[in-house]
C-alpha cells in the first residue's frame, strides 16, 4: 500500500518538493537551527568635513497650520519654542496624536448621541409614540387627502 503512495502520489509529481511536503505534513515543519546574529562593529566616524559638506539633516519647515499642530499634539508649549525647521517624523508623530485625540472625541461624541437617543426615546414611549404610530397616523393623512381629492374631481366632473 506504501508502494502505490508513493509511486502514484503527489509527492512523486512535485519531485525535489517531496521533503518539504513530508516535512510539513508531519510535526517537523522548522529543523533550521536558529542563528545567532553577531553585532557588528561599531563603522569609524566621516570626517566633519565630509559631513558638514555632503549630509544635511532633513527638515521641514512648519507652515502656521503645522506650528497649530505642533502646539495642540502637546511637543511644544508655545509657538515660540517651535525651531524653524522640524523632522517629518516629529510632524507626522503630532499628526498621529491629532487623529488619535480626534478619534476619542468621536468616541464620546457618539456615545453621547446614542444615551441621547436612549432618553429620547423613552419619553416618547412614556407618550405612546412610536414609529408604527407615526406611519398609520401619516398613511391615514394621505388616505384622507386622496379621498378630498377624488371628491373633487368627481365635482368638477359634475
């Protein structure tokens, strides 16, 4: 019975894939001793000439609805504290935090409509009202209305 498996099995169709098969249809899915990864050494400074010359610290200077940001994400007191250039990673760090802090205000926004809702609506069961009132109540209008207006052609027509 082994012998057709093997013969006519799909290991045998998948030739060298027939280990990685075997491998993952059994327990033994990952045999790969782990590696140690050694820390490389430290690499020698440029010299400060190079450096000053061909590096350049990337900035961005922040336009007044940035230095808003900036002030109400919390990394500055005042606007005066602001540099005249900024990382973008410190600009989209202060971005992040609007959008959470927006994100919380939403939260308790619609928390809030829902208990508002909640409130509303037991008052309006305290009056017997509801939505099934409210539409026999407008159908019947209609009806109403529809019926003046036959009446009234069957007048004109007389």
């Amino acid at each position: 019975m082994s012998f057709i498996r093997s013969t006519f099995g799909i290991r045998s169709f998948l030739g060298s894939r027939s280990r990685v098969l075997s491998q993952i249809g059994g327990r033994n899915m990952c045999n790969k001793p782990q590696e140690v990864k050694a820390e490389p050494a430290p690499a020698p400074a440029p010299p400060a000439a190079d450096a000053a010359r061909g590096f350049r610290v990337p900035g961005h200077k922040p336009s007044e609805w940035d230095k808003k940001m900036l002030l109400w994400a919390g990394r500055f007191k005042s606007a005066d504290q602001i540099p005249e250039t900024i990382s973008f990673e410190m600009l989209d760090a202060a971005r992040n935090n609007l959008r959470v802090k927006a994100c919380y205000v939403m939260i308790v926004l619609t928390l809030g409509a829902c208990v508002v809702m909640v409130v509303m609506g037991k008052k309006a069961a305290g009056r017997h009202e509801s939505l099934t009132s409210w539409n026999l109540e407008k159908k019947a209008k209609w009806r109403e209305e529809m019926q003046k207006e036959k009446e009234a052609i069957v007048e004109k027509t007389q």
